[in-house]
C-alpha cells in the first residue's frame, strides 16, 4: 500500500471522511440527517467527474437505503434494519474508495 499525495486522491479522502460523519450521524440515531445524502451526491459527482468508477450496486443501493430511511412510519424493527443497510453501504463506500486511494 502506498499513498500518492495527488490532488484526486485528497479530495477522494476528504469525500471518505464525510463518509465516516454521515455513518456516525446513523449510528446515532439521527435518521432525518441530510449527510448521507451529501456524500451520495459528492460521490457521484466526483466517481463521474474523476474517472474513478464505483461498483453501481454499492453506490445506488447504499443511495437507496439511505433515502428510504428518511421515511418517518416505518416501525422500529425494519429503521434498524434499513439503518444498517444503509450503514453497510456507506462502509463498502469507504473500502471502494480507499482502495483506489492506497492502490
């Protein structure tokens, strides 16, 4: 593992750091938090605009999980269901992009 210092890779970083935010603001319960939906279109736009692709399935199904939580009647059981779904795929956001980052 080595890391390049390049200008892609930091703002790659920086968009896995807000990763890290949006997962904390999950974990603590705070369902109607508008981060993970920032870093889903931080990370579109930058997978688009840098040319470094994320597997689709992770990145709209992780983007799927995170605004069905925003709904409100859902019971207890199937939020923490959906909550770590969503938590999964902000995670296997993290590990895509870091494995470009220290490749």
């Amino acid at each position: 593992m080595y890391f390049n210092a390049t200008p892609t890779n930091m703002t790659e970083l920086l968009v896995a750091c807000l990763a890290v935010v949006a997962i904390i603001m999950l974990l603590r319960k705070r369902y109607d938090s508008n981060i993970p939906l920032l870093f889903y279109s931080l990370a579109v736009m930058f997978t688009n605009g840098a040319d470094r692709p994320v597997q689709p399935l992770i990145l709209y199904g992780g983007l799927g999980f995170c605004l069905l939580l925003r709904f409100e009647f859902m019971g207890k059981g199937i939020s923490n269901v959906v909550a770590f779904m969503a938590n999964a795929g902000l995670v296997a956001m993290i590990v895509s992009m870091m494995s470009d980052v220290l490749a």
